[in-house]
C-alpha cells in the first residue's frame, strides 16, 4: 500500500489548495477589429463570455457539405471567404473531412454567420504559418465601425491582424493599435514541374487534370508549398503566339491574402518583359473582379460574356479545342460568365505605375 497521501504530496511540493483569482473585466469597446491576447488561464475566455454571455453553436451537421449547414448559400459563401476559407471544393465536403486548418475557419464562420461578434481560441488548433494569412484575411473582412474580438495565447498574430484595439490579459491593460501595418508575405516561386500538381489538383475548382505540355511554376511560403501555376502555348488566328494560363491554385490554408494574384501577375511580368502576350480566363469571382480593377490587366472583347459560341444551334456541344475540355464540360461552362484577360504589366506604361498586389 502506497505512504503517499494527499497532504504529504502538497507539503513536498509546496503546493496550496486552488483559489481562483479574481478576472479584471476591462470595459469593452464599442467598434473595430479587438484582440484580446494573453497566457493559458488569463482570463481571455471569461472576459469574452461577460462581454458577449453564451457561446452561439458552430456544430456541423456532417450528413450534409459544409456550405449547406449556413442558412444560406450566399451567406455561406461570403463568411467562408471572409475566413479564407475559398476554395469551392471544400464548400462540398462534409464538415468531418477538412484539415484542422479548414475546419477552424469553417467553425469560425459558421459561429460568425449565426451572429457571433467573437471567436475565441483563435488559430488555437493551426500552424504558425496558416495563423498568419487566417489573421489577414479575417483583417480584410472587418471594418473598423463594426465590433468583432477574438481572443488567443498566441501574439505572433498581432502583426499580421493589424488590430485597432489590443487587450493584454497578462498586463491587464489596453494598447492601441490603429497604424500598425502587417508584413509583406514572402513568397518564393521556382519552376518546377507536372508532379507538384498532385498536392493541387484536388483544390482546382473546376477539374483535376492539367496538361504536361504546360510550364509549371510553384509559389513556396519559407518551405512550404502554398500555391501552382501552369501556363500552355497557344496560337490563334488574330494572334500567331500567346500563352494562357491554364491552372491557378492556392491550398485552402492560405488562401485569402492575395497569393493568387502574386503567382499570377509575377509569373505574367517575366513572360510581358520578354516580349510574349499573357491571358488568363476565369470564372472564379474573386480573380475575375481583381482583374476587372486592375490597371494590369486589359480586358478581351470576350470578357463578361458566356461562352455561347461553344454551343451548336441544337444545343450541343461544339468539338473541344483544348486540352481537358468534353462535351460535359463544355455544356457546364457556356452558362457560366467568363472573365477574360490579358496582363499587359507595365507594358509602354500604358496603365500606369506598378502596385503590389495586397
């Protein structure tokens, strides 16, 4: 029979009965984006329920996809994109079959689209790295005459939230933060080839397939993989030589932050700047009315516009031209409105001075 009791373990280690301390609860702001930050068992999650009172429930109904579980589909799709959480295959997954990544950002949504104003434990459950572009785009979504608070034990979000209100639980105390501005994402892009496509093909919104006469360019976030571009030769009878892009993907984890556009419009800089001409077509929304403001890209006589060209007279399919098309495929996107491009850069100046993309 063991000699250890109860009171001989406190008297070895010098340990006394438990007594909570008292919280602070500090005022809570009216308006902005608030995060409140500090130690495991600071108070972080009692000043939020004082704040705000009980939970609202972010439970998934799995017997559906995730998009069906908001009460909208409009809303789904602006909240799950609020939270960067944009590539629309996920949006048809059962809830029990996203990443931990994908799921905090569903999980936040969902709380968020039924009314919640906080999300507490915020990046709790993700890598460093998906932190960092989940706190840019949440920055994005939130304006500064709204109130939203969200509340973590890890500051290296900080800078990368560009919070207007900071409250330290461990300095029990507020800080403000209006003009901070986030760090540059770096991204790195090398060349690479068909094989990268395999941790991409499942995100591509449209297809799993890409042809390998394509060059192939990967976007790296420190080593890590975030994004893939391919672009195919084409030849036309207005135009003798172009390229096109033909696949544009961003993992679900870091999308949200731009890093679409820096593959596409770097990648377009180094083909623009050795004399090629550069298009893009979409039906991707977000890309599409990127491009449409953009002073570097040149809208074609076929932008905004269905592709009903490609539709016989009794309503089938013409013959595919490109690489991946069928006649399925083709009946699926006549319908759909097309965004087409071409990325002209800096090209004679003719649309002024060059921006990064944000």
């Amino acid at each position: 029979m063991s000699d250890i009791t109860l009171e001989k373990l406190k008297h070895d280690y010098d340990v006394s009965d438990h007594t909570e301390k008292p919280i602070e609860i500090p005022e809570k702001p009216e308006k902005g984006l608030v995060l409140v930050v500090g130690s495991s068992g600071s108070g972080k999650s009692t000043i939020i329920k004082d704040w705000f009172g009980s939970d609202i429930p972010n439970t998934f109904n799995n017997d559906i996809s995730v998009i069906e579980n908001f009460e909208t589909l409009e809303i789904g799709i602006s909240h799950l994109k609020a939270f960067g959480l944009r590539s629309v295959p996920t949006w048809f997954r059962p809830f029990n079959t996203l990443s931990n990544g994908e799921a905090h950002r569903a999980e936040c949504a969902l709380s968020v689209s039924r009314g919640a104003l906080f999300v507490d434990e915020f990046t709790s459950v993700v890598d460093r790295d998906t932190a960092k572009t989940l706190a840019c785009a949440v920055r994005r979504f939130f304006k500064e005459d709204e109130l939203f608070v969200v509340a973590t034990c890890h500051r290296d979000i900080e800078e990368w939230l560009c919070p207007d209100v900071v409250y330290d639980t461990d300095m029990v105390q507020y800080k403000m933060r209006r003009y901070l501005r986030r760090p540059k994402i770096p991204i790195q892009i090398r060349a690479s080839t068909h094989k990268d496509w395999i941790h991409f093909k499942r995100h591509h919104y449209l297809t799993d397939e890409v042809s390998k006469s394509c060059h192939f360019y990967t976007a790296f976030f420190g080593e890590k993989m975030v994004g893939f571009l391919a672009i195919i030769h084409g030849t036309g009878r207005d135009i003798r030589s172009y390229w096109r892009e033909s696949r544009v993907v961003v993992l679900p984890e870091f999308q949200g932050v731009g890093i679409g556009t820096m593959i596409s419009e770097a990648v377009g800089d180094e083909y623009v700047n050795r004399g090629l001409r550069y298009f893009s077509k979409t039906v991707h929304p977000s890309f599409g009315e990127h491009r449409n403001n953009s002073p570097k890209w040149r809208p074609t006589s076929m932008n905004g516009k269905k592709r009903m060209q490609d539709i016989k007279k009794d309503g089938s399919a013409r013959r595919p031209k490109s690489f991946g098309k069928t006649s399925e495929t083709i009946l699926r996107d006549a319908y759909r409105m097309c965004y087409s491009h071409e990325y002209m850069g800096e090209i004679l100046g003719l649309h002024g001075p060059k921006s990064s993309p944000q």
